[in-house]
C-alpha cells in the first residue's frame, strides 16, 4: 500500500550523465550534483542503471 514511487526519465538522463562524466562518483555527489535526495539517487543507480555502489 501507499504512494508509488515515480522518477521521471529526466531524472534518470541527469544521474546517467553525472556518472558518464566522473564514474567512480559517490551516490552522495551525484545527488547535490543533480539536486535530487541521496535515496533517489541510490535507486536510479541500483534499480535503473543496474549499478552497485563500492562502499
């Protein structure tokens, strides 16, 4: 139950673009780098870009 959760593909392009720039980038700066919350980023990279994070 509860609200679906919706990232738009805007989203998901700004964190694709952010991580082709500088790979090795932490889910911490990739979020201020494109002003989205650190938990949203964590998902776009995990779920949507099928990426694991180092630490």
């Amino acid at each position: 139950s509860g609200r679906p959760s919706s990232i738009s593909e805007e989203t998901i392009d700004k964190v694709s673009d952010a991580l082709k720039d500088k790979p090795q980038s932490s889910v911490r700066s990739v979020a201020t780098d494109c002003s989205i919350p650190p938990t949203t980023a964590h998902r776009i990279m995990t779920e949507y870009l099928a990426l694991k994070s180092y630490k």
